[in-house]
C-alpha cells in the first residue's frame, strides 16, 4: 500500500503538466504569458478511497518572490499527508518545493522530503538551463545530469499547465512534455478530451478534461486510470481527480482555496 500511496502522490502531481515551448535559443529564456496565477494562492483538497477519507494536500505560492540563479521566482509547496484509518496503515508526509522562474515558468530549483513509513530520502536538485543540466547537491558520485531543453520538476509543470490556452487544440490531441526527478528524465504523455461540466462543494462549473497517459505498471488499471477536470477560466485549477488503480480508486476533490488570480465562475 506504501507503494501505492508513493506512486499515486507523484502521479498526481506530474499528470498535470505536459506542455514544452522551445525558441531555440540556449542563451536566452523563453518567455510564457502568465494570467492565471501568482503570489498567495492557496487550495486544498482531499483524497477519498471509496467512502474513506484517504489523505489531503495543500499547494502554496508563497506571498513573496525569491531570487534564485539570478532569476525572480514564485515558490510553490505542495505536500501530502494521510489522514484516519490510513495514517494507521501507511503514514505518509510527503513535501514538494519547487521555486519556479515567474517569467519563463521554468524551476531553477527543486526541493523534495519524501517521509512513507520508514522511509526517508530529502533532496535538492538547481536547474542550468544554459548547459540544460540538473544538480543533485546531495549526491556523492554522480550529481549533474543532462536533460532536454526547458526541462521541468513535478511541480513546475503543474504551472505550465495553467498557462495553456485549450481552445487552440483538437480533442483527443496528446502532447508531452520532459521532466526530471530522481536521477531520471521522464517524457510525460497527456491527452486532451474535450470539456465538461461538473459539480463541485461550491457549485457546478465548466471544465478541460485531461488523461494522463500512464506505462503499464500494476498500480494502475489502465494507461488512462488518471482523469483530471481542470476549470475552463483563466485560473485553470485541478477541480477533480480521479485515479482508478487495480485495488479500487482514488477520489481527489478541491476542498478550500484562497488567493486565487481571478474570481473563479461556479454556477
């Protein structure tokens, strides 16, 4: 169950980001049109495992920018906790940093302490997107590594997300983008189903609907067990997610937000 509890925390954070904008140029930073996010933004949300509440999760933008490789960045924290019955079986506490360029929506650094029962692994990884290599300032042998341009954290491309305008593709249209965690470079898969409408704790609302493409593994049911409503305005929040997995499923539903960029349009 710890395992499964690792894979899906990390799942449901990556699945969100897909998008790579390449200029060509390795001398300077691309820059992304950003409306929908900023400084004190805050949501909750809550994992169901059928009736059951599972774990829950908080995402930050800190309040403040930070400087980092010269660069002005927004500092997201995401962490994740069970909670209840599952605390007992399986306790997790689990925490993503990632300090995110505000211009180019690129991470200059990456922070995670990964806390599931008795294990135990903290690290910080600086991002060079000149030389397009990572740093793992932890590491010992091996601690830079190469990887593909404009390169994301499981964080940061969550961001990226946010600044894509869906209107401008085809249903069923998969797109992908490269990213870095723990020594590996993943090329993440995402296709675009179209948009909805659902029901939410604050009222309905209109929705992008997305289904990370997942490798065949024995967590999950499918390559498309993870399906993500993302609101159809201009802040682009995880309204819902939906995990089916080979034991059962996972609910995650938004609980609670504050700051957000613009006024959200529940119905």
């Amino acid at each position: 169950m710890k395992k499964v509890l690792a894979g899906i925390s990390l799942a449901a954070v990556v699945a969100f980001g897909f998008v790579n904008a390449y200029d060509g140029n390795l001398n300077t930073y691309r820059r992304v049109v950003n409306n929908s996010f900023g400084p004190g933004e805050h949501i909750e949300y809550r994992v169901h495992y059928g009736f059951v509440n599972a774990a829950e999760a908080v995402v930050d933008v800190a309040p403040g920018l930070y400087k980092v490789n010269d660069r002005a960045c927004y500092k997201v924290d995401v962490k994740g906790r069970t909670i209840g019955a599952f605390d007992l079986v399986t306790r997790v506490r689990d925490t993503w940093r990632s300090y995110i360029d505000t211009a180019a929506i690129l991470p200059q650094r990456f922070y995670s302490n990964i806390q599931e029962n008795r294990y135990r692994k903290e690290e910080n990884v600086t991002f060079n997107h000149f030389s397009n290599t990572v740093k793992a300032e932890e590491r010992t042998e091996r601690d830079v590594f190469k990887v593909p341009d404009n390169v994301h954290d499981v964080v940061s491309s969550y961001y990226f997300l946010r600044t894509i305008d869906f209107n401008r593709m085809p249903v069923g249209q998969i797109v992908e983008v490269p990213a870095f965690y723990d020594e590996t470079v993943y090329n993440f898969k995402v296709r675009y189903r179209g948009k909805e409408t659902i029901k939410t704790k604050f009222g309905k609302i209109n929705v992008i609907r997305l289904n990370p493409v997942m490798p065949a593994n024995g967590f999950f049911k499918d390559e498309e067990s993870i399906k993500i409503w993302v609101s159809d305005d201009a802040n682009k929040v995880p309204m819902k997610v939906e995990v089916e997995l080979a034991i059962g499923s996972l609910d995650m539903d938004i609980k609670r937000f504050d700051g957000l960029k613009q006024p959200p349009r529940f119905h």
